[in-house]
C-alpha cells in the first residue's frame, strides 16, 4: 500500500517518504493491536512509551466501535412480492432437488426442505392440470 495505489498522490513517494510512511504504518498496527515493538524490531523501542500512553484510548476507541448501542433508523423501506420471491426460492430448490437430496442424507434438516420442495411441485402440477389443461410442468414454459 502506498498513497499512489490510493490515489492520494499522483507519483510513488520517494523512498524515504514511503519508508517512513511504512514505519508509522507499524507503530499504529502495534498500538492497534495493544503490543509494544520487542526483539524482533528493537530499533522500533522508542516507540513502546507512545504505545504504552496511548493503549487505554485505544481500547476504549476498540470498545466504542464494538459496543453500538442502538441500530441506526432505517431509511429505505425495501418492499418485496413475498409470493414471487417464495416461487422463486422454490424454483431453485427444484433446479437443485438431487443435490439437496444428497446433501440430506449427512444434514437431515434438509429432508424436510426436499419433501416440501416436492409437495409444492405436485400441487403446481395439479393446478396447472385442473385450471389451464397442461399435463406436464414443463408444457407451461412454451
């Protein structure tokens, strides 16, 4: 990451810019994540008291952002046609119908989506039969 691939400049920064971004990019991951610089970056130790003066802020800031106490007020209404949707459901779980079936036999909940998924098959059949003269489901696609 730099500010180029951001598009916050419009040329790579040079390399001392880009290396002191890097460093300041690490004493904020650090103080993120509540750890001071040890061994492995013991140049970096000049940092830990600004971690260390920083870290309850920091946890408190991690605690705002996790403890929302109220939803925000919902500004659209989405409005759906619950029937077509259903149908639609149903559309997919029959186009599905042999990998649910054998995807029921290790999750058994899945039985029961199967059965209805059938159940509702044969009444549109039934339907389609006594109201429109069609004997086959797939002679109301033509």
């Amino acid at each position: 990451m730099n500010p180029k691939i951001c598009n916050m400049m419009s040329e790579s920064p040079s390399s001392c810019a880009a290396r002191t971004l890097t460093l300041v990019a690490k004493c904020l991951q650090n103080l993120a994540n509540l750890v001071e610089f040890g061994l492995k970056e013991s140049f970096m130790t000049p940092v830990n008291p600004f971690i260390l003066k920083n870290k309850e802020k920091m946890v408190a800031f991690l605690d705002d952002l996790a403890n929302v106490t109220q939803s925000p007020p919902i500004t659209e209404q989405v409005s759906s046609d619950l029937s077509r949707d259903l149908a639609a459901l149903h559309d997919i779980c029959w186009a599905y119908k042999s990998e649910l079936q054998q995807l029921s036999q290790s999750q058994p909940g899945l039985k029961k989506l199967v059965a209805v998924t059938e159940t509702l098959r044969q009444r549109e059949q039934q339907f389609l039969q006594e109201n429109c003269g069609l004997t086959n489901i797939t002679e109301k696609l033509v």
